[in-house]
C-alpha cells in the first residue's frame, strides 16, 4: 500500500470531496522509509502537508529509529518533533525506546519519555516501565509500571498497573486486570478493577465475555459496568 485517500460525500454538489490522504514509501526490502500526511484545502484546492515520518532499520531489517516532522505553514518547512529510538534483546525482542522532543533553543533532541519491557525465558512479555525525564534533575522518574501474569500456554492472564509514588519512593496500586480463557484457548471474559486509596480495596469497574459456537467461533459479546454496587 503506498496510498490512502479519504473523502466525504458532499449532498449539496451531489460529489466526493477530499479530506486528507496518507502516502508511503518503502525501501527493496519492503521496509517503511517515510509516511506523509496531507490535508485537502478546499479554499486553494489543493494538497497542504501536515506531518510526516521517517524511519531507520538496521542491516538485519530491524526498526532503529523513527522521527516525526510537522509542517509549519508559516515558514513553510519541516519542523522536528519527536524522534524514537528502539532498543531490542539478543533474541529480537523489543525491550523499549526513548523517546525525544526537539529544542529550538539549544537544536537537539532532549528526552522525554522512554519504556523499557523484560521477557521471560519463553521469549514473553512479563512487564513494562514506563518513565519521564526530569530535564532540571538529569535523570528518569519512575512513572508507571505493569506487571503481566502469564500462564504455561502463554496466555496473559492479567495485568497489575503501579504508578510512583515520588514523596514516598514507593509504588502503588492504581488498576488491574484478569482474563479467563476457554479449553481451546481462546479469551472468555475479562475483568478491570481500580484501586481504591481510601479504604485499599479493589473495587470493580467493568467486566467482558465472550461466547463461542461448536466451531470454536465467536458469536456473542457482553460488557457490563459496576453502577451501585451492582454488574
């Protein structure tokens, strides 16, 4: 795919008219090189550039980088924005990236958010952090982390999500969830919880199910809300 273009049906001239499109680009290997978003103007009938994104890989095709540019209409260039860079283990498994803003006063990129995931030894995904930076200090602040459950299918089974506590220097509870799972291995149901920090109970928020046929298909979706103290 190298395009897409969006418009709506305009009633009163009975035609199609163009809202935005997005254009890729790819390198021999099939790598995404750059996407570009576009907005139709309807005043000057034509393309007026938006934003767009530039992509790096390595020799083994693997994602390095990503950069975002915004248009400026009154300069009418390219402004940085955002520039990622991923980070992965021995066996492929992405195991975060930092993510920079750019600085038009000092022209560099300063950090500002990265998360960092760990892998069991099955090569699954067992918990992420998730941290800002503190320009003033140098350093990463805790912000939030999860905490996946899974069991020896593989499935997830639930997640704990802490946030930081930074007067305490602890982590607290903030939300969770669990899944169930049918003999053949598909989701069943799913509930969310939050942590209440006044009486430190879990309390419900909603809840999810899931029916299947004979045929192991899905024919029937139910989600439910807590209201009063009651599903």
């Amino acid at each position: 795919q190298t395009q897409c273009l969006y418009q709506e049906w305009s009633a009163a001239q009975s035609a199609w008219q163009n809202k935005w499109r997005d254009s890729w680009t790819y390198d021999d290997h099939g790598n995404q090189l750059t996407e570009l978003h576009e907005n139709w103007d309807g005043s000057f009938m034509n393309w007026q550039n938006d934003y767009r994104y530039t992509y790096t890989y390595n020799d083994q095709d693997i994602l390095q980088t990503e950069m975002k540019e915004e248009w400026s209409s009154d300069q009418y260039t390219w402004e940085k924005s955002r520039f990622y860079t991923y980070q992965y283990d021995d066996h492929g498994n992405m195991t975060g990236y930092v993510m920079q803003m750019w600085d038009e006063d000092t022209q560099t990129w300063v950090n500002f958010w990265r998360s960092t995931w760990e892998y069991d030894d099955n090569d699954v995904w067992i918990s992420s952090l998730y941290q800002s930076w503190d320009k003033d200090a140098q350093i990463w602040i805790n912000k939030m982390r999860e905490t996946r459950k899974i069991d020896k299918q593989g499935n997830w089974l639930g997640s704990l999500y802490e946030t930081w506590d930074k007067d305490k220097g602890i982590w607290e509870n903030n939300f969770r969830s669990s899944y169930t799972y049918t003999s053949f291995g598909a989701m069943q149901s799913g509930l969310k919880e939050d942590w209440d920090y006044y009486t430190q109970q879990w309390v419900n928020v909603s809840r999810f199910s899931y029916e299947y046929d004979e045929r192991e298909n899905l024919i029937h979706t139910f989600n439910e809300g807590w209201i009063d103290s009651t599903w």
